[in-house]
C-alpha cells in the first residue's frame, strides 16, 4: 500500500459575529488506498480527514470538510479575534505520529522505488521545500490593499522532488 | 468502508481519554482531550466511516487502545 504525499492551498472568505476573515492555507495531507477507497488525511492541518472513490473525489470532500471546519470555528468565535486564534490552533495542533508518515512517504517517493498511481502522478509535482506549510488569518479590512494578482486558486501539488 | 456508532466512540473515549468532551456544532462534532487538544471534525451523524476515529485516535495519540474498542478502524 502506497501513501502519497501531497500540498494543497485553499483561500477562504469566512464571515462570523460581526467579522469577515480571509483565511489562506498552504497545508499537507497524506492521501491513501485502504478499504477499498481513498482516505485522505490531514497533516497540516491535523485534525480533519475524508475519503472518496478516487483520490480526486477524496480531495474534494477534504477540502469541503476544512471549510466546514472554519464555518463552526467561526460560529463560536465573539470576535476576529478569537477566530484567528481558534484558526491558527486548528491547523498548528500537532499530530506527530501523521508527520512521521507523511515524511517517509515523501522519502519513499523521492526515491522512486515507489509505483504511483496514474491519478496521483497526473497531479503537479512540487518540492516541499519551495511550499512551505502556513496559514494566515486576516480581518477583510486589512486586505483592502489585495489586487486581483492576489487571488489564490484551489491548488493540490503532488509533494516530489522537483 | 467499515462504520462505526457514536456510541462506540463515547465508550471508546470514556476508556481510552477519559475526561473527553464532545460538543455537537453546525457541521462537525468537536472533541476535548483533557490534554487540551481538539478534534474538529468527528462527523456529526450516528454512523460514521472509520476512518475518521481512527484519524482522531491517532491524533489523540490514542491508536493502539481505541483498537481494542473498535477493531475495525
């Protein structure tokens, strides 16, 4: 069973009790076959995984999940920021033991004694170390200087050597 | 995709975390390890596909003993 190593970046804009955050996420995840499907596990932030049937349809309900995550983080949240505070908690919540495996599967591909699935290897290969794993928590008022050159697609980077 | 109940989660939980909290939100279930860690995204319905219990138990660094509680995951 191969474990795939990947990156993602996500921009949201979340409203909550008399605030609008843009929240940007450059995060990691481990996507993997197992029982029959393909989960998808967080590792960056940790606390959230999906499946789907394919590693595509897991991704796409992961990245809903997160959002979803926001939604209730801000539903609770009186203020920015205690928003900001629940977001940044929510992705910097360690789970060391998901690192671990993220960080040999990255080794195992890098490699390349590693078979990759066809969906997997169709993804953009990046290497970890020009995505550095962040998120950054902003009150929309403070993005008033933002252009349409600061627009952020929905990206997923297959992590490999580049 | 092996499902497991919420109910098997509380008692897993009770055993494996005890002093857990869980809190019903909008979209998800959170849970409260006594350690201070929060799990954000326990789905909310009574059935749930495993790997999200097994996704939290490792990161409550709780595996090796929720597995005994439910095997599958």
């Amino acid at each position: 069973m191969s474990n795939y190593p990947v990156m993602f970046t996500f921009r949201d804009v979340v409203s909550g009790n008399g605030f609008l955050s843009g929240v940007t996420l450059g995060g990691r995840a481990l996507i993997i076959p197992e029982d029959g499907s393909w989960s998808i596990y967080g590792v960056r932030p940790a606390p959230i995984a999906e499946s789907g049937k394919t590693p595509l349809e897991a991704f796409a309900n992961f990245r809903n999940a997160y959002k979803n995550v926001l939604f209730d983080l801000a539903e609770d949240a009186e203020s920015f920021e205690e928003f900001k505070q629940k977001a940044e908690q929510f992705y910097s919540a360690p789970d060391p033991e998901e690192e671990g495996r993220w960080t040999e599967a990255f080794k195992a591909i890098r490699t390349g004694n590693v078979k990759i699935e066809e969906s997997i290897n169709n993804l953009p290969k990046e290497a970890p170390e020009n995505r550095p794993a962040f998120i950054s928590v902003l009150p929309v008022r403070e993005m008033s200087r933002c252009t349409a050159a600061d627009n952020v697609p929905d990206k997923l980077e297959f992590a490999a050597a580049a | 995709m092996a499902q497991a109940s919420i109910s098997e989660v509380e008692s897993m939980l009770a055993e494996c975390a005890p002093g857990s909290t869980i809190k019903m939100k909008t979209h998800f279930r959170h849970v409260y390890h006594p350690n201070g860690k929060v799990y954000t995204a326990l789905p909310k319905y009574d059935n749930m596909q495993v790997l999200h219990i097994r996704k939290m138990a490792r990161f409550f660094g709780i595996l090796e003993c929720a597995k005994k509680h439910i095997p599958s995951i």
